[in-house]
C-alpha cells in the first residue's frame, strides 16, 4: 500500500509543477482577440447559455465520440440526485469491492474492504477522476455498476437525449459509450444544479486519507481562466483530449464541451477559445432569481385566497452586447387556480421576448402549499366577505 502511496505522489508532484509551466501559454491563448467565427480543432463542441440552455456556438454538436473521463459528470449526477432524495448519506461508509479495487487508469488505490465515507468517495471522482471511486459509489447506489449504468441511459432518455450511451460509469474504452458535445453539455448544466456537484467540482486540492494521498484537480482551468469553478477532463487513445467546463463572468454563466481535441493541453486551449467567444459577443439579461415571487394568483376555494408565484431557475439568459434594450419580459398567468395548490405546481410560465418574438420560456410554480378549505370555510368566507362589502 506505501508503495502505491508513493507512486501516487510521485505522480501528484508532476501534476503540481505541470501547469506552471503551461500557464504563461494559456494566458496568451486567453488573451487572444476573436474574430467574426470560430474555428476549434475539436472534434465536436458546444458553448451553451446556462440560464436557457440555449446553443450559442458549435461545431458538429451530435456527433458521437466517446468521452473518457467526462463520463464521470454523470456518475456524479446520479448521486447528487439520489443524496437530494435522502437514498444516501455523505457521511455514510462506501465499503470496497473487489471489482471497485480492480479498476485501471486514475485511481486512489483503495483496497478490497476499505472504508471510506461517501463525501470523500465523490470527492475523489470529481477531483482525482478515480475509477475504482466511481465504480465503488455506483455499487453503493445501485447494487452493482450494471445497474447503475442502466440508470445512467434511464436518465439520459428522460432528458430527451437521442446520442449518448453509457457502457460504464468511469469512461474507461468500451462499445457503445459515447456521447455528443450538446447532449454533454445537458447533462453537465444538470449537475450544476446540484450545490455538492458544484462544491467538489471547484477543489483544487485535497488531502486524503489524512493527507497521505494528495488529489489534484486534472481541470487546470480552475487556476488558468478567470470564472471557471466546475468541469472535468478526459482523456483515452480513443476519445483523445476532452473538457467540459463552466465559467461565471459578471453574472453570465457559459457551459462549454469539446470533445477529440488531439493534443495534450489542447482540451484546455481550445475551452479557452470557445469561453473567449462567449465572453467577447454575450451578455447577461436578468429579470429575476430563482424563488423570487413575481406575482399572486386568486386561489378558488382555498383556506387562503391567494398563492405567491416564482421561478423555478434564475430568469436571465445571454444576448449579443449592446443588444439588452430589445428584451423584455411579462408574466403568462391564470385569473385564478381551484385549490388544494401544492407547493411548486407549476401555475404558468414567464415570458422573455425579443422586440415582440418569444425567446424563452421558464416555468412559474407556486411558492406555498394551499388546501382546500372546509365546506364550513368556505361558507364562513362567503359571509365574512359579504360583510365586509
């Protein structure tokens, strides 16, 4: 075990002096002025709006290629989702398997039997890109990675995604496992609703097993681009270089994927280009923050006559600068709802518009939780309002 401790520093300590000396070519890249397009040396790629969802750039956006370790986006997915639904615990022990010790490519050396609490399992997928890690919370969660993986493709068709296919959850080379560059981009804005994903996903650092096995974050744009604070690499002879990553920039937030990039580096070069493009040509238009009431709405029958209404995402999206002053926006709401309302039933929606073009659309849903009232209620509100006329 103190062997492969070693060799796992060893190989930390090249990480650590790894990006030093690639920054200063970083910074240039970032630093270069765009002109009227886009050109990447991906293979596919996306730059997408987080508030909307909406594609503002790519390149091949459906082709299927496999992702390597970008795959693990959606392991942690899944178990965001099933800690938000109370099935698991971060503080809770994740015991290894054999079949979780045996795993290749980037691990943490765990031993058949070990122990480790689930917080540090996901930790160790989103920072040290860790398969045996991986494998051992898709056990914990699903019984076996079989299984989990078939929840992976479950997810995927309930998110309408026609071109991705998981075999495993780690990315390690596989038939039929791959994805596309916009359906990638879907699933990473997904987990960055997650406040756990969006944690773990920014350390940079962090010390393990008490400090004997240090992690670093493969995503180098944390220290290289100003904004970025989630994302992951990948990288296989057979998918080649791959990045998904996100960055916030005076309240515009821009996903980009890029998949196949064929160098070492060039994931994180060709990121830089298609942030740059964003950046350079968008901005933020924002109308509310998610769980600001908007408006009221009659309740029919209710033990309350009314019911706030909200958003359920920040309603703000990205236009072209200098462009702001076209966009508007209004409320599309009922008169009135028949109770029992439930918290978070959806009453209408939101409306952005471009001069008079519907752009967007984000769901309203109300704030609180209002039962039918009593047939005595209800009779007692009848009277109470007559006399107050």
């Amino acid at each position: 075990m103190r062997i492969k401790y070693l060799i796992a520093a060893l190989f930390a300590l090249t990480l650590l002096f790894f990006p030093a000396g690639l920054a200063p070519a970083a910074e240039e890249s970032a630093n270069e002025s765009s002109g009227s397009g886009l050109e990447t040396t991906a293979e596919s790629g996306v730059l997408m709006d987080n508030a909307t969802g909406n594609i503002l750039w790519s390149k091949e956006p459906d082709k299927e290629l496999p992702m390597a370790s970008v795959t693990k986006i959606m392991t942690s997915l899944l178990a965001n989702e099933a800690l938000e639904r109370g099935k698991i615990k971060l503080d809770e022990r994740v015991t290894v398997t054999e079949n979780a010790w045996k795993m290749g490519g980037s691990q943490i050396y765990l031993e058949p039997g070990e122990e480790m609490s689930m917080k540090e399992m996901l930790i160790a997928v989103a920072v040290g890109s860790a398969n045996d890690a991986s494998v051992a919370v898709a056990e914990h969660i699903a019984g076996s990675e079989e299984a989990f993986v078939a929840l992976m493709n479950e997810r995927v068709k309930e998110m309408g995604l026609n071109h991705t296919k998981f075999a495993n959850c780690t990315g390690l080379p596989a038939d039929n496992h791959y994805t596309s560059a916009y359906d990638m981009a879907v699933i990473f804005r997904e987990a960055l609703k997650h406040p756990v994903f969006r944690e773990y996903s920014s350390i940079y650092r962090y010390d393990l097993r008490g400090g004997d096995f240090v992690l670093w974050n493969r995503n180098k744009l944390l220290k290289w681009y100003r904004g970025v604070d989630a994302g992951k690499t990948g990288w296989t002879d057979e998918a080649k270089y791959c990045l998904a990553a996100t960055a916030e920039r005076d309240g515009l937030r821009l996903i980009s994927v890029v998949l196949g990039t064929p160098e070492p580096r060039s994931h994180f070069r060709e990121t830089i280009r298609v942030l740059n493009y964003g950046f350079a040509r968008y901005e933020v238009v924002s109308f509310a923050q998610k769980g600001d009431k908007l408006a009221t709405v009659q309740v029919s029958k209710g033990i309350r006559d009314r019911v706030g209404v909200v958003p359920t995402s920040d309603i703000a999206l990205a236009v072209p600068k200098g462009e702001k002053q076209h966009y508007n926006g209004q409320a599309d709401l009922p008169e009135n709802v028949g109770a029992p309302v439930k918290k978070g039933q959806k009453i209408g929606y939101f409306i952005v518009l471009r001069d008079s073009r519907e752009t967007t659309k984000i769901p309203l849903v109300a704030q609180s939780d209002v039962p039918r009232a009593s047939i005595v209620q209800q009779m007692y509100k009848v009277l109470n309002h007559a006399l107050t006329k």
